[in-house]
C-alpha cells in the first residue's frame, strides 16, 4: 500500500521593515495617546515602510529569508502563493512580480486575497499541491504594506496596523506525525459591510470622487469585527480539535491571528489556554494582516517556543468575514 504524501512547513522566513513607530510617535500627529492604545489593543509599537514601497519588496526579502535558512536555490521552488490584500497593483499578480524579484525561474504562482485569513487558506491550498504529489517546493507568502490602506482620519483603525511580511515552505512529509494534517474554513459574506476598502475595485473604480471621498481607505466597523473574531476563533478551534478527537490540553501552541490583544485574551480565556500554550507579537509588529501567523511562527521558532513534534493550532479571521483553522505537528 503505497504511504499517503503529507505536507510539511520546512523553513519559515520573515522580513520587518526597519522603521519602527511606537505608540508615542502616533500621539504627535493623531488625538491618541500610549495608555489608551496599549488598553485598547496590546500594541506598543509597529513597522513601517517608505511611502511607495512595494509589498513585492517585503515578500521577496522573507522569501530569500526562507530560501537561506533552507539551503537551497530559487530556482528549486515550485510555486508561489502570495496571500495579500495590498498587491503592487492590479494586474500583474505580485507572484509574478516576487518570481522575477528571487529569480525563481521554474516557479508558477499566484495571489490569493482572504484579508487577514489570507496565509492560512494559502497555506493549506498549497499543501493540498504537495500532497497530490504535483510539487515538491511551494513558497506561501503573507505581506502586506497595510499602511497604504489605513486613514490616518480613522484613530481607532490607524493605531491597529504595521506592514510587514512572512513566509513558510511546504515539502513533502511521509510521516503521519510531522505535518499539516487538517485543516477548515469557512466565510460570511453577510460580514462584508463591517469590513471592507469600496473604491478601485469595478463597484467604485478610482476617480477624482472616489479619492475625495476616501473610498480607498479600510472601513470598519470595529464591535463588529470583535465580536466575530471572539465567536468564531474559539468555535473553529472547538471544533477541528473535536474531529480529530483532541482536546485542548493536547495543543502545544496556539497560533492565532494578531489581531488585537483583547481578541486573543478573550479567545485564549474561552479555549482555557495557559500562558504556555500561547504566543503573541502584537505588542511590536502590530496587525500585519496576513502576514501575522507566518511572522509569529518565525518568532516562535526564534525564542525557543515551537519545537520538533509539538502539535501546533492555527486559528484565523478576517474581512469578509473569512476564517480558518488548522493543525499541524512540527516537524523541522
């Protein structure tokens, strides 16, 4: 009986733009302050590109992070998936653009556009590559420049984000124990109207009005999004742990979304998470969007937290409303 192929995270890169923007450098140019920021939403500083930095640039610099730490070459890699809401432009796909960027000249690729679940349904569509055997290399990818999206009008949305990027290889795994071994999602559409950027799409295509207008900024409806993010984080982690009759003593690390503190706290108290099993870096990147679970799992892997054969619960959402969960064993 031939052994099932399995799909496995084997290296992780990130990249953080160098400058950094605390909570103090906001209260100089928007009604806000430290205190208020770090009660609301657990974030002491974040990163931030130069104006006209191409998200491109972030994901090929994690990208080459990756290829580094892997020890091997570019033109080794499969397939791209880059996982953003913030591409370089329309068209073409920032995969193409990354490609040529890392000189992964045997690679095809593409975007996927999920909002903050962005990365993890990215990850598991290219395991699902993996697993069939049609790959061997695939690079998913989550950037962002978010903060060409946010209105510096918007206090409550402009405090939330940084930019930044993070990306993990999937390789083959015959082992059972060191792999991605489930994963679900789900969407709301009806969640839409609570988070969403109306101008340049074919609704609203860019004009003098649409940019008078600020249709090219993130809307939100903040108690909105709360509230799904609590509810639904804890009921997709219920039930994948369920399906595979785990419980969630049996979790590692919980890997979740860095979306804001209070959601993570609230979502970590519902689970009954230990402080052992969860891992934040809110508190210096801010919400990167899709790049925060990849981001996270590189800072994990650096202070010593995730280790070879931990059982590792991924947990997501984001505008659309989307949402996701997945387990995996590490392996590497």
């Amino acid at each position: 009986m031939t052994k099932k192929i399995g799909a496995c995270i084997s290296a992780v890169g990130g990249y953080a733009p160098p400058k950094i923007v605390t909570n103090h450098d906001l209260a100089k140019v928007i009604d806000t302050s430290h205190s208020w920021i770090v009660r609301r939403t657990g974030i002491v500083q974040r990163r931030k590109v130069e104006p006209g930095t191409p998200v491109s640039e972030l994901a090929s610099f994690a990208a080459m992070d990756l290829i580094r730490q892997r020890g091997i070459e570019a033109d080794e890699i499969d397939l791209i998936i880059v996982c953003t809401v913030t591409p370089d432009m329309s068209i073409p796909a920032t995969a193409c653009i990354v490609q040529e960027k890392i000189r992964a000249s045997k690679a095809w690729g593409f975007d996927l556009s999920a909002a903050c679940s962005g990365f993890l349904y990215g990850m598991n569509v290219g395991a699902k590559f993996i697993e069939t055997g049609a790959h061997k290399k695939a690079i998913v990818i989550g950037a962002e420049v978010m903060s060409s999206i946010i209105n510096i009008r918007d206090r409550a949305s402009y405090v939330l984000f940084g930019d930044g990027a993070g990306a993990v290889l999937l390789e083959p795994s015959d082992s059972y124990h060191l792999r991605i071994f489930d994963y679900l999602h789900e969407m709301d559409g009806s969640g839409s109207k609570h988070l969403y950027l109306p101008g340049g799409g074919s609704l609203c295509p860019a004009s003098h009005d649409t940019v008078d207008s600020q249709l090219h900024y993130v809307h939100q409806n903040g108690p909105q999004v709360f509230k799904f993010a609590v509810r639904k984080l804890e009921q997709l982690s219920r039930q994948i742990l369920n399906r595979n009759n785990l419980s969630i003593k049996d979790i590692d690390l919980f890997i979740v979304h860095q979306a804001n503190m209070r959601i993570i706290d609230e979502v970590a108290w519902k689970l009954g998470l230990s402080n052992d099993q969860l891992v934040t870096n809110i508190q210096k990147y801010g919400n990167t969007g899709s790049a925060t679970i990849p981001l996270l799992v590189k800072d994990a892997l650096s202070d010593g937290r995730l280790k070879r054969g931990d059982t590792v619960l991924f947990a997501t959402t984001g505008a659309g409303f989307t949402s996701g969960a997945a387990l995996a064993r590490w392996g590497y």
